[in-house]
C-alpha cells in the first residue's frame, strides 16, 4: 500500500494570523530540567552530570491554535446550539472516529478567482471525473492554495464552498470535506466585503453556519492533493486529536492507495 501526505506542517517560521511559539528544550537542558523536576516533587537528588553525556531527552513545547496546520473542525466550531439532534453540539473527542477513515474523492477547483464556487460547479466536476459520493466518503477540494502556506497570501488568495455547495454535498450523505486551503468558506476578507456590500447574513461564512443546522466536519489546510494519482479508489484516512472538549483537532491526513 502507498501512503501519500496529505498534512501541512505545523511551522513556527511560517506567516499565522494567530503566531506560532515552539520552544525546544535541548537534551542537556532535559537533564537539568529533570533533576530539578525530581527534587521538587520526590525529594530525589540526581546531578545533570550523572546521566550519560550528560544528556536526558529532549521536548518541545507548543503554543498554538488547533486551527494550525491541517486540523478537523468538530461541530463545536460553529457555534454553540444546534438545529439537529440534542441542541449541542459535539467536540473533537466526541466525534466516531469512522468517519475520518473512508473513501476520499478529490475535486480540481484550481485555477479558479478567491471566492466561492457553487453547488453547480461541485456537480459539473464530480459528472467530469465519472463519480457520485457515497455517503461518509471523504470529498478533498484541490484548489491549490497550500502553495502559499507560510506567506500572508494563504490566507486571503483561496477558493471555497458557498451554501449551496456545502448543502449539495451533505446532501449526498458526506459528513467530511476537506480542503487545502486556509478556510472551506472564501477568505475573511471576500466574506467581509460581501456583507458590507449586500447587508445580507447568508453571505457570512455559509460553509461553517452550515454546520448549525447539519452534523459535519471540515479538515482544512491540507496540502499535496496534486499527488493524487487518481481522483478517487483511495482510503482518506485524518484520525483528529482527542482534545478534550475542543472544537478541533489536529491531524496528519494522509490516503492510502492499494498498489
């Protein structure tokens, strides 16, 4: 089986609207840090020159969004009441992990303006590649924006679903949709300035506020889908991170092609 990365990394160098701090602690500065760690809470005594090289382990510490790098965003994300079901809305750790594991179909939204791209276009491309979803796969939308992951334009210069897509989707059963862009809706900045031009909510982020009234995931901020060989016969498999009580999760996205 071949196994194709389909995760962006998680890169403190990088351009984030919400910064990124990663701390290294080196192996040297792990033995002193464990001998401190062993005094204080066991009333144990161990010199940092004790251990070997005078090294322990090394660790890093992380202070960032769950919406960094590629991520699943759970129910929660939305909003904080529901049309369907209880009224609540489920977090990360709650979520059935099956529906992360299916079989994926990637769409090509590339070459398209920043904006939206209807229901119309999503069934035009699916009757192209000659496939219908069934329900729980896992649709991926290749629009080529994880090209300027890293750069402020990542997030301002990409291609997503409006209302009538996302709807066109769930409809045929689908609970996960991914993207390799910042966002499955346009960019802040299209949405924003379609509200102050209209003064109409739907235009507010429809993909997400979809989500509201139907159970779905997103995965966003893929990246690689080009090197998908196919546009379906792959497993998607973005097992999220349990994070108790989150409204996301980080996650390495990957497909499984059989040889």
């Amino acid at each position: 089986m071949r196994i194709v990365d389909l995760s962006s990394p998680i890169d403190a160098a990088g351009w984030e609207p919400d910064p990124v701090a990663h701390r290294v602690m080196s192996p040297a500065e792990g033995a002193r840090h464990c001998a401190a760690e062993m005094h204080e809470h066991f009333g144990m005594r161990i010199s940092p020159e004790d251990f070997p090289d005078g090294e322990f382990l090394n660790n890093d510490f992380l202070e960032l969004s769950a919406h960094t790098g590629t991520h699943v965003d759970a129910p929660s994300h939305y909003g904080s009441r529901t049309r369907y079901g209880s009224g609540r809305p489920r977090n990360i750790d709650e979520l059935p992990l099956d529906w992360f594991h299916r079989p994926g179909v990637v769409l090509d939204l590339t070459g398209r303006p920043a904006g939206t791209v209807d229901a119309g276009v999503i069934e035009k491309e699916l009757h192209r590649i000659g496939y219908r979803p069934e329900p729980l796969d896992i649709v991926l939308l290749h629009t080529g924006a994880d090209r300027r992951a890293g750069t402020m334009e990542y997030f301002t210069d990409f291609v997503g679903l409006d209302g009538s897509a996302t709807d066109y989707l769930l409809d045929l059963g689908v609970r996960v949709i991914g993207t390799d862009a910042f966002s499955l809706d346009a960019p802040f900045t299209h949405v924003v300035d379609a509200y102050r031009r209209s003064g109409d909510r739907d235009v507010l982020w429809p993909a997400h506020m979809a989500g509201r009234r139907r159970e779905f995931c997103q995965i966003e901020r893929l990246s690689g889908l080009e090197a998908l060989p196919r546009p379906f016969g792959f497993t998607v498999s973005a097992l999220p991170v349990k994070i108790k009580g989150a409204g996301a999760g980080w996650a390495r996205a990957v497909a499984l092609l059989p040889d």
